[in-house]
C-alpha cells in the first residue's frame, strides 16, 4: 500500500509471491530469495546460531512457510525483550502479531532493542 507520495517497500507477501530479484539486485527477501545454505550462512553471519531455530528455519523454508521463517527468527533475536515487554503488558495483541511487512520489522526491531514503546 502507497501512503501520500511517500515511497513504501512491497509488503512481504508481494516480495515472496511476485517480485524475484534480479542478478546482482539487492531486493527480495532471503528467506524466499536465497538458497537455504546462503540463508543459513547469512543468519549465522548475523548471530543466530541456535541449532534449533536454524532448524526450524530449515523446515519452515522447505515447506514454503519463508514469513514464518522470519517471524521465528525475530522472535529468537529479541527474545528476551519480547518477554520484558510481555511481562510489562506494554505492547498489545497487534504489536505481537505476525510480521507481515519489512517495515514492521525494522520498526519493531527497533523499539525492542532502544526499549522504546510501540504507538
Ligand atoms: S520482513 Fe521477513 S518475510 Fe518479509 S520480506 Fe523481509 S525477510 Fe522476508
């Protein structure tokens, strides 16, 4: 959805069902985009290392389930300011909800590692 004349990235949805990324294009979503080697290599390069999440990363991307991928991901890498926020009740059932959009993503990421609040 287009906002104003503000530029807004294709939800997840359209990037894993229309839009494969060219050659040397940066676009697209790992998870749907890359290889499981290369997104495993990626999610390692970036931290996640748990044996288990990597697994059920494995799994979810062989059954084509990539956004669940990525929400299990999210929520392994912010566990546990996942858990304070849960336990303060300071986000709500549409905070927790399943990310289905890059922005939310990034903007949840955001507000969980500054411990900011979600509006
Ligand atoms: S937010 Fe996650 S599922 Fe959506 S496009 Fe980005 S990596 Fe893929």
């Amino acid at each position: 959805m287009r906002q104003g004349r503000g530029y807004t990235p294709f939800s997840c949805q359209r990037i894993l069902t229309e839009h494969p990324p060219g050659s040397g294009e940066s676009h697209g979503c790992p998870y749907r985009h890359f290889s499981i080697e290369n997104l495993i290599t990626l999610l390692q390069g970036t931290g996640v290392t748990d044996r288990e999440v990597l697994r059920g990363v494995k799994e979810d991307v062989e059954k084509k389930r990539y956004h669940i991928a990525c929400n299990r991901v999210f929520e392994h890498a912010h566990k546990g300011a996942i858990a304070q926020v849960k336990e303060e009740g300071s986000w709500g059932a549409a905070e927790m909800d399943t990310i289905v959009h890059p922005n939310t993503y990034f903007k949840r990421s955001y507000l969980l590692t500054n411990g900011g609040k979600a509006d």
